[in-house]
C-alpha cells in the first residue's frame, strides 16, 4: 500500500471532500460524490491512479465500517452511518467501472493504430475483484438482525452486480471453476436477499426503521431485479447445477410486481428483466396452447403488460375497485418500455395477441385513443405557467411518439402472426376488430333472427358469433369514447389491409390461388362453413370458426364509410388515404371471384355504384385543392382504379368512362419536345417554389395519369376515343417519367428492381445526366420517390409502345418520328437493366442490406414482366431497322439470360422432387414473368433468318435446350408452367422454319412433334397446338419428301390422334393419305371400341367441313372411305349392337354420318355425270330406308317403341327432300329403281318433311243444349 501523506495535494483535498459527502442524506448528492471519487480514481499516470485508488478504498473502508447502535430505535448517528455505508459500497462498484472503461479506451486506440493490446496493461489496471466482493458480501449476506439497512443492501447488490458486470469475468464463453463459483455466489445472494430481506415477517426487528425501510423499498426491489436481468443471460453455464434458476426469477419478478407494480422504477427493472428472459426462454420449459398465463413464467406477464397499456381514463370510467386494472397508468416511459417488452416477446415467437385473445390489441387502440387526447398539433404552442413543472411540457410533447410506437407494435404484432398455425383464424379476428372500430359495434343483425336457435349451429349463427366477438374485443374502447378519433379508426384501416396482403400471401404462398381459396370465395366458404356446422351438430361440439368470405359485404361496407370521411365538412385526407388502398386490396382480393348466384361476373359487381363512387371520390380531390395530401389521395385512386380495371370486375363502357375520366391528360399538360432539351415548365407539374410542401407532391398527378394510360383497356373505341393527346406526346412523357425513375433509383446506389446495388457495379453513363420533372432529388417528397420507382417499368413500356406506333403511323412528320426514335434510344437500354436488375433479384432468396422505405414498392416481378413486354413490342416492330441495330442482338442475348435464369430454373424446380406449393415459381407474378418470355420468344422468333453461321445463332441454341431435356425424358408436362414453356419454345422453333432453314433442324423437329403427338401419355393442350403448328410447318417444309408425309399421317392414325391427323394430312391435297385411310377404316369397323370408332368418324366429318366438297381432298377420303361410313351410320342408326354406351352416342354418330354422306352426294354430283350420281342415291337411300323404318318420323307412332327415335328419321327425310330439291333428275332415277315398298318410304319420308309432320285431327263434337222438356216425372 501506498502512504496516504504522497500524492498531489489537490486530488487528496478533493477524494477528502467527496468521502464526507457520501455521508449525505440526498440520493443525488451520494451518487455524484460516487462518481466523483470513480473519477479522481483513474486520473493522471498510472502510479497516481494506484495511490489514489488505495487511497479511496482506504477511506471507504472506514466510511462502511462504522458499527451503529442496533436495538435502540431510529436516530441520527445511525441514519448518517448507513447513508455513508451505501455511499461507498456503491464508489466500489463506480470505480470498477471507470477502470473498465478508461482499458476499452486504451484498446480502441491500440486498434486504431494497429498494436496489439498488452495484457500487462490490463492487469495493472484492474482491480483485485475478488478483494473487493470480500469487502462487500458481508453486507448482502448477513441477517436483517445485523444492523445492515436496507438502504445499504440495496448500494451493496448494486456494487456487487457492477463489480461482476465490468470485471469481464463472466464475458467467456467457458467459465472457470472460480467464476462459476462466483456466478453461483451471485444467484444465492439474489435469492437469499429476496427471501430474507423483503418477504420475511420482520415487523420485530423493524421497529423504529419502518420509515427507512418504507423509503428505500423501491430501490431494494428495483436492484433485485436488475441484478436479476443481468443474471439471467449467464444462467445457461449453471443448467447442469440448477436447471429451474430461470423459473425461479421469473416468480420473484411477478410477486415484485404485483406488491410493488405500481411504482415506476420497480416497473421498468420488471419490463427490462422480462425483455432479456423473452430473449432467453430456452432456459425455462417451452410454452404449449393449453398453459394459461398464471402457470407459465413468461406468459404470466401479460396480464401486467396489458395493465401498463391501459389508458388512464378507464380507472376515471371504472365502474368499481374491481375493474380497476393494475400497472403504471400515469407513466409515459412504463408505456414505452412495455411496448419495447412485447415488441421482444413478439420477436421470441410469443404470439402475444393469440394468448391473450386480442386483448393486447383491443388494449392497444384504446391506449393509442387515450394518448391522442393530449398529443400536439401541428401549430399548437404549449404556455406553461409558472406553477406548473416542466414535466408537464415534457409529457404532453412525449404522447406524439407514444403514439407512433403503439401503431408499429400492432403493425408489428400483425406481421408476425403470419408464422401462426392458426394464423387465419388470427387474422379475421384482427379484420373483424378493425370493421368495430370503423364503423360501430353495432352486431350482426339478420331478417331471420326471431327464429334464430342458439343450439343449432348454421352458416348465419357462425357469422353472427363473430361480430359479436368483435363487439366485445372492441367494447372496452368504445367505453372510453365515443366516436373514436379518426386516427384510430386510420390505424385499423392499415391493420385491415395488412391482414388482408397476409391472407392473400399465404394463400399463393401454399400453391392456391384466390379463387380456389375458402377465404376468398363466397361458394367455398359457404360449402366449408356448412360442412363444419353438420359436423358440430353431429358431436355437439363447439361453434365453428368463422371464414373471411362470408364477411365481404360488411367489409366492403366499412371500407366505403370511411373513404370518403368528414368531420365538420373538412376532408380527413389521410384517413381517406388509407381506405382507398384498403379499398384496392379489397377489389385485388375479390374482383376475380365469381358471383356464387352469377359465375360469369364478378362477386363484386353488386358493390359497383359504392366502389366507383370511392374511387371516383378520391380522383377528384385535386379539383378542390393541389396539395400534398390531395395528390397523395389521386394517387391512392389511380391505384384503385388500376386494381378495378384490372380484376375486371365490369366491362360496363359507362362505368369505365366514368371512373376513368378524372384521369385522362390534357393536351397542353404533354407538349411534345425533343430528347435533348429540357421538358417545358407547364408540363413538369412542380413550379418555381420547390420548397414549398404543397408542391413537391404535384408530380403524382401526372405520374398517375401517364401510368393508368397502360393499364387502361384501349382495346375499346369508346375509351381510346376519350384519350386527347396524341401517342407521340404521351410517349415521350412516359419516356420521361421513365427515365426519371430509373435514374432515381440508380442514384439512391438501388438496383432498377428497388434493391441495394453492388459496390462494384458500374452505373451507366446515362444515370448521370439530370431529370426531366425536376432539377434535384431533395425538390420531391418520398411518396413521389415511391411513385416515380413503382412505375418507371410501366412507363417505360408504354412509351415504347406508343413511340413506336407514332413511327408507323403517317400523321407523324418526319421531325417527330425523328425524335422518337431519339426517345427509342434512351429507353431501350433501361428495358435491358431493368431485366438484368429483376434476372438478379429472382435469384437473391434475401438481402442482408435495408432498402430504402420509398423503394419497397418495387415489385422484381412487375418490372421484368414490363421489360420483356416492352423488348417484345421492340422485336416485333416493322421500324426494327430503323432503330440502332445493335439492340437485336441485345434481344438475342437476353433470350439466352432469360432463359437460363427464369425457364429453366422453373423446369427442373419441377421435376427434381424439390417442387412445393410454397416454390416461388407458382406464385402469379412468376408465372406471368414466365408468360411475357414465352411471348418474347415467339416474337423475336419470327425476325430470324439463316444465314452461313445459323450454327450458332444465340436464339436457336436456347430454344432447342428444352426441347433437347424433354426428348431425353429429363422434363414432362405436369405443370401448367412447364406446358407453357415447351409450348412457346415449339411455337418459336415453328416460326423459325422457313424457306432458308437447314433440313438437318426440320428433319429433327419432325421427329420430335411426332414424338410428342403420338405418346401414350396425355400432353397439355397447349403443347399439343404447338406440336400440331410444328409438324404443319416441317411437313410443309421442301426438304420433306412425300414418303415422309406419308409415314407422319399413318402414325398419327395408328395412335388414334385424329385432331394431328386432320391438321397434317390435308398437306398436298392428301396425297400420302392413303395408308393413313386404311387405318381409319380399322377404326370405323371396330364395333367394339365405340370410342374409337366415334373419334375417327368425327375426325372424317371435320376434315369435310373444313375442305367442303369438291375437293381433290374430300374426294380421297370419300371414295376410300364412304363406304365404311354408311355401314357405320346403318349400326347405329338401327341399332344393330343394343349396349348402352352405343345407345347413348346414336344421335351425335349418325349427325356426322349424315354431313359426309351429304358431302359424298355434293361430290358426286358436281364431279361426276348423272348415271353415277344416280347409283349412288340408290345405295344412299337404302341406308337411309333402313333407318327410317326403325326410327319413323315425328308425330307418328315409333316403330320399335323406346327404341325409336324420330330425330333421327328426321334427318333422313330432310336429306331425302335435299336431294329431290336439288337434283330432281337422279332422285327421280333412284325412285324407279326401286321395289314399292320402298319407294313408299321414301315418298311418306319427302311428304312429312314438306307438311310440317302434321297430323290430321278428328273435329271436336259440337255441345248441344240439354232441353228439360224431354224429361217427365214418373
């Protein structure tokens, strides 16, 4: 030890000061003179920190050791005594902690200059630990009865936990023998204190120091429970020595809290300790569904969270001690640390609002209401006076950002029910809770509910029972006002449509699309929800859970209530706002369903005059007021009206007409001007005064315009009549709105896809040059950002399509399409970025880096879907060459990424067993990315030629890949995705086959469109169609021979693929049909395969319909096959074999019977003389007598009963009076050829058909009035 005299002088005086000022009876004062004495302790140069250090601890040995009298009541000497104990028990603890912090200093400066930190420094600067905690234990350990006071327990806890806490020793992954010890020491004091200090009856020994111990509670328990929280992360190294530590301090924490909850400090120690125990739950047993809060240490906080959220207005409106609820009411920063608390329960897979039943929730909105009475303004200036304190003011500014923390936990909250099991059921309860809070608690009330039975379960009682329970989540903050503040019913609006997005997701997430999901369509959920009922009834069970569809009308309803919300004729814009994209997920939701009553509309097509009349609400407000909420609300409503549009949920032209134009563009706003100047400043929609906020929004109207130009249907004249400017106008400014959105992105260091960019990408030259609708980023808010990021892809897409149709159109002057194509040109290469950005995306399953808050609006999936269909009208433009060359083989070359990255991935995802409802190429904006390609191939493929290096034409290679896996049986069709692919790259390969094409491809592509037409398993139609366009193409190719032709139509017909046999063997008017026929006349006279013989007689009455009569090919298949046919129509017509499945195809068989047999006569008697023609109706007419005479005609008795059928005779005596009409000449011929008998057949068959059928009817007897004379009386 050093000697107190040595040293400087003004240290000695100092420490000599601050070790008197430990004695003082002000908490404050003791704690500063703590610090102080920590301070002076670790100044100056090593050997002056030790002697000051020795020093100090020489002085505090002599401050705690004083002995007062014990047993004697209170009195001075003892108060000042104990104050000086706990002062410097709690300088121990502040020592340790300078010490650790000036070794942290030390070792961030030895990194910075990049020296290792010595380990001589840190022992020499560090404190003996262990001697210190000898000096402090005896002063936790020892009994109540030892005079130690609770003031000085609670400093000698506390410099015991910061003597643990800065010694680094419990830092280690592995603790030591020593430190366990001293872990296990730490959690017996902790204990030991809890039980001997606080909860023991020591009514005794307290006399004469209640008043102290009643001060000093408070701080006793709140550095229990810190300790506690400290503890609790190391708990994990003494699971083997004691495994129910955990459980233990979490029923410490709750008896502290509700003997002493209802103090701030003990409050917030209790929320900080439950916060880490959340964080560390693994060290207790995990929690099941059937644990109620009481029995489960985490759980059973709940109750005391939800009490601290609850607002101060329901003790006021309480209707007794009993209802009372428990907590710190009047503490904003208890509310804020609680909302931090479940914010980490949430985090730790504790689905708070699912244990508590909504409670937390419903508590939240009503604490979210209470916090509203007193929030502050905008303009509002708070005079305090001069008798109120400064907390006043500090609170009443405070409840803003309570405000805003309760409406991100139950966002949050909501978020992260989506990992429930029971997460639809959650979700509803959220949906149906947010309807009570919009538009009242008023219950379901229904027609039929005076003979409603509570004991039978039904559709109608199920949804009853879930508005009530909405009612009753909801009643608690309707008792506190009533209406509720418009930014509460705001914040339930956002958690309906975030519930909406979450049922929606899960729904593609699981492989189901929405119409096929019972929470989305009405006749499913009816169906379940009965189903469900019979079976509750069956077992009498509980009620069944209700589902979203049968909710729609009600949801609709309170979403239109609010979207056009007023309060004292003022406009609430933002809750507006809000309702309108609530409305658009709504109409994204269910304007696909069909109507259960009407499958060919919409479900929503009876909400038309509501929805419209919203949307059309929230279009007109520019018209009021440009300012930055109005553009904001345009905004919302050009998302709505995009989501109308687009579900197509009317193709009413007036309505559309209606809606769409408060949206149409003026011809003044769109001036046409050339890519290399500047946009004129009537068009930029910002003026002069950037800084003033209700310009820098103005941009929204014009960016929803241009953007719901593409996505209206122009495809109908009257729409595409309302439209004033001309396309070369609305091109450019989509071009600019583009290009501007593109630019901003890649200068906020985002991919064109709204993602964190690569430090070492290389922006390109273009990014650089300026905006067109502003001059600086900083001149437009971050919902412009938003909008401008969202719609750039779109934009651009359309101004490709109308730039290029100003080229082709001949109003256009030279100068103008001139500078089209200069617009052309700063477009195209944004289309390629956007599709690389989006080919990147598809394969970043996450990112580690936070987007932009403006930039999460941009969908991958939109964008390349955008860009594809841009690079498809660029391919499939006449004025391609007009345009920079070098863009075709750009295009080939992003078929090659295209493909490489998007189709193949989605084949083999099929077919290696890893494919998944959840897989995301069977989610829709996938499979609509997949369809754009398949698009983008079949139009580029039609601009490739031939040419000396075909070999290696990009386009070619990329197209034959798949074809090339499916030959070799690596892929199949058991996806509609992969149909899909396969047949885009058939329909490709089919437009590249030409007159310069190699016969080597057309030889291979024959082979495999025969393949696939002819398997034994059944392909996609898709497929099938493409395969049939393919052989057409090759068959017709020169390089294919006749033996060839011949070879294709006999396997088709022997594979019984007559739709591919009718599409190839009309090639060269038939002429290799021959074998094929043969096998065609197998199939006809094959009575025991009725289905085959149906689908070769169908395939032969096709072909004549689409090559009628005469022709070369008709006359080949009639002169092989006419035969077989009326022997054909003879069997069913008389029914020669009587089963059952011939019976039931007798009518559609002899209709295609009788077209060929119409079309051999039309053959016959354009092609050949009288005499044949003749010959032939004789033969005719038999087959036609034989069917009579089983059928007989209408009106007329049936000749074999139920066998009969006069529709049939019918047709006979209709083709008999065609052939009289028109060649009288044979018909007379064949008449007298014939026996009587027959002849009589055919002449009663021409005479029903030319009388109508009738029959001749007795007349009806004539009534004749009954004379009364001629009866007389007997």
């Amino acid at each position: 030890d050093i000697p107190i005299g040595l040293g400087p002088s003004w240290k000695n005086k100092a420490s000599s000061v601050l070790v008197s000022m430990l004695s003082s009876q002000a908490n404050d004062v003791r704690r500063a003179a703590a610090e102080g004495l920590a301070i002076l302790s670790t100044l100056g140069v090593r050997e002056d920190m030790r002697f000051l250090q020795s020093t100090v601890l020489h002085s505090l040995d002599e401050v705690i050791s004083r002995n007062p009298i014990q047993g004697q009541g209170r009195n001075v000497l003892q108060d000042h005594a104990q104050n000086g104990r706990s002062g410097g028990l709690l300088t121990l603890a502040c020592i340790q902690r300078s010490t650790h912090r000036i070794k942290e200093r030390r070792a961030s400066r030895s990194r910075l200059r990049g020296s290792p930190v010595r380990s001589i420094d840190e022992n020499e600067d560090s404190l003996q630990t262990i001697q210190i905690l000898i000096r402090v234990l005896p002063f936790v350990i020892g009994r109540i009865s030892s005079g130690i006071s609770l003031n000085a327990r609670a400093s000698a806890l506390h410099s015991i936990m910061l003597l643990l806490e800065y010694s680094g020793k419990m830092n280690c992954i592995h603790l030591d023998e020593e430190d366990l010890h001293l872990l296990k020491k730490a959690v017996e004091i902790v204990e030991d204190n809890y039980l001997s200090a606080w909860t023991v009856a020591s009514r005794v020994l307290d006399q004469g120091n209640q008043a102290q111990k009643i001060a000093f509670e408070s701080s006793f328990l709140s550095v229990i429970l810190r300790f506690m929280t400290f503890l609790t992360p190391l708990l994990h190294h003494l699971e083997d020595h004691d495994a129910r530590i955990a459980r233990r301090f979490s029923t410490m924490a709750m008896v502290m809290i509700e003997c002493y909850g209802d103090h701030t400090v003990v409050q917030l120690e209790a929320l900080a300790f439950f916060e880490v125990l959340a964080a560390n739950q693994d060290l207790i047993a995990a929690h099941g569904s059937e644990i109620k809060y009481d029995e489960h240490p985490i759980l059973s906080c709940i109750p005391y969270l939800m009490a601290n959220i609850t607002p101060d207005r329901s003790i006021v409106l309480s209707r007794g001690i009993s209802d009372i609820p428990q907590g710190c009411h009047s503490s904003l920063i208890c509310l804020r640390g609680t909302l931090k608390v479940l914010r980490a329960l949430s985090v730790s897979q504790i689905l708070v609002a699912e244990w508590s039943d909504m409670k937390v929730v419903s508590v939240l909105f009503a604490a979210l209401e209470g916090t509203l009475t007193s929030t502050n303004y905008s303009g509002e200036t708070f005079h305090r006076g001069l008798a109120a304190p400064r907390d006043a003011e500090i609170d009443r500014k405070a409840n803003s950002v309570c405000g805003e923390e309760i409406l991100d936990i139950l966002r949050y909250l909501l978020y992260l029910e989506r990992v429930s099991p029971r997460c639809e059921n959650i979700l509803l309860r959220y949906i149906l809770l947010s309807r009570s809070i919009i538009a009242g608690i008023s219950v379901y009330n229904d027609d039929d509910d005076d003979d409603f039975d509570d004991t039978t379960h039904t559709v109608v009682s199920v949804t009853k029972a879930a508005f009530e329970l909405a009612a009753s989540d909801s009643e608690q903050l309707f008792e506190l006002s009533n209406p509720l503040r418009w930014q509460v019913k705001s914040a339930a609006v956002q958690i309906t449509t975030i519930a909406l997005i979450e049922l929606a997701m899960k729904c593609r997430g699981d492989g189901i699309r929405l119409e096929h999901s019972q929470n989305f369509n009405p006749r499913l959920a009816q169906t379940e929800c009965l189903k469900a009922c019979n079976i509750s009834n069956a077992s009498d069970s509980n009620k069944p859970k209700s589902i979203l569809a049968l909710h729609i009308p009600e949801l609709i309803a309170a979403g239109c209530l609010v979207a056009t919300a007023t309060v004292n004729q003022v406009e609430l814009r933002i809750l507006q706002e809000n309702s309108i994209y609530c409305l658009a997920n709504i109409i994204d939701s269910f304007g696909a369903i069909p109507d259960p009553g009407e499958p060919h509309t919409s479900m929503l097509n009876e909400y038309i005059p509501q929805l419209s009349s919203c949307i059309k609400s929230a279009l007109s407000a520019p018209d009021d007021n440009v300012d930055e909420l109005t553009c904001r609300l345009f905004w919302a409503g050009c998302n709505a009206l995009r989501s109308f549009i687009r579900s197509q949920v009317t193709n009413d032209t007036a309505v559309l007409k209606r809606l769409i134009r408060p949206v149409i563009l003026d011809q003044e706003v769109v001036p046409f001007f050339d890519a290399n100047s500047s946009m004129p400043k009537n068009a930029q929609g910002i003026g002069d005064q950037i800084d003033t906020p209700n310009v820098r929004s103005t941009i929204l109207i014009k960016i929803g315009k241009i953007w719901m130009l593409g996505n209206m249907p122009l495809d109908n004249i009257e729409i595409s009549r309302m439209i004033e400017p001309e396309k070369s106008c609305i091109g450019v400014h989509a071009a600019t709105l583009a290009i501007d959105g593109a630019r901003l992105l890649l200068c906020s260091n985002l991919t064109l896809c709204g993602q964190p960019i690569d430090k070492s990408r290389i922006q390109p030259e273009n990014t650089s040059n300026g905006f067109f609708s502003f001059r600086e980023t900083v001149d437009i808010d971050d919902y412009s950002k938003a909008a401008l990021a969202k719609t750039w892809a779109s934009n651009a897409q359309l101004s490709i399509e109308f730039l290029f149709d100003a080229i082709n159109s001949t109003e256009t002057s030279e100068m103008e399409s001139k500078s089209c194509l200069e617009w052309l040109e700063r477009m195209i290469p944004f289309l390629f970025s956007g599709l690389y950005d989006a080919i990147k995306a598809f394969g970043n399953k996450s990112c580690s880096q936070e987007r932009i808050s403006w930039a999460e609006q941009v969908d991958a999936c939109e964008v390349a879907c955008c860009c594809v269909a841009g690079l498809s009208t660029l391919s499939g433009s006449r004025n391609l060459s007009y345009v920079d060359k070098k863009w075709k083989h750009e295009i080939e070359a992003a078929t090659v990424q295209i493909y490489k990255f998007v189709l193949l991935p989605a084949l083999i995802n099929k077919e290696s067993g890893r494919a998944s409802p959840k897989n995301r190429y069977n989610t829709e904006g996938m499979t609509r990315v997949i369809v754009k390609s398949c698009n983008l191939l079949k139009t580029f493929s039609t601009s490739i030629s031939f040419e000396e290096d075909s070999d290696s034409c990009p386009l070619l290679v990329t197209l034959l890949s798949p074809l090339e896996l499916l030959e070799k049986k690596k892929i199949s069709f058991t996806t509609d995705v992969a149909s899909t692919i396969i047949a885009a790259c058939l329909n490709s390969v089919a437009g590249i086959i030409g007159g310069d094409c190699p016969s080597v491809l057309v030889k291979a592509m024959l082979s495999l469109a025969l393949s696939i037409l002819t398997q034994a398993e059944k392909s996609s139609e898709f497929v099938v169609l493409a395969s049939q366009e393919l052989l057409g193409k090759c068959l017709n190719h020169e390089s294919t021979s006749t033996i060839e032709l011949s070879v294709t139509t006999l396997s088709l017909a022997k594979a019984r693929k007559w739709t591919a046999w009718s599409s190839v063997v009309k090639i060269k008017d038939g002429i290799a049909a021959e074998e094929s026929l043969l096998e065609i006349e197998k199939a006809l006279l094959n009575p025991t395969n009725t289905k085959e013989q149906l689908g070769a007689l169908g395939a032969i009455c096709k072909m004549i319909q689409n090559n009628p009569p005469p022709n070369p090919l008709t006359g080949r298949i009639l002169s092989a096959l006419g035969a077989e046919v009326f022997s054909v129509f003879q069997v069913y017509g008389t029914l020669s074999n009587q089963s059952i499945e011939l019976q039931s195809q007798r009518v559609a068989a002899c209709a295609d019977c009788m077209k060929i047999a119409l079309a051999c006569y039309q053959q016959f008697s354009t092609d050949f003389p009288e005499a044949d023609t003749t010959e032939f109706l004789i033969v005719l007419f038999e087959v036609f007598i034989a069917v009579l005479r089983f059928n007989g005609l209408p009106n007329h008795p049936p000749p074999q009963r139920e066998l009969s059928d006069p529709s049939i005779g019918r047709m006979c005596a209709q083709a008999i009076t065609h052939v009289a009409r028109t060649t009288p000449t044979p018909f007379k011929a064949s008449m007298g050829g014939m026996p009587e008998h027959n002849r009589a057949v055919l002449e009663f068959a021409v005479r029903g058909e030319m009388s109508g059928y009738a029959v001749a009817t007795a007349p009806a007897p004539v009534k004749k009035k009954l004379n009364l004379k001629g009866f007389s009386k007997r």
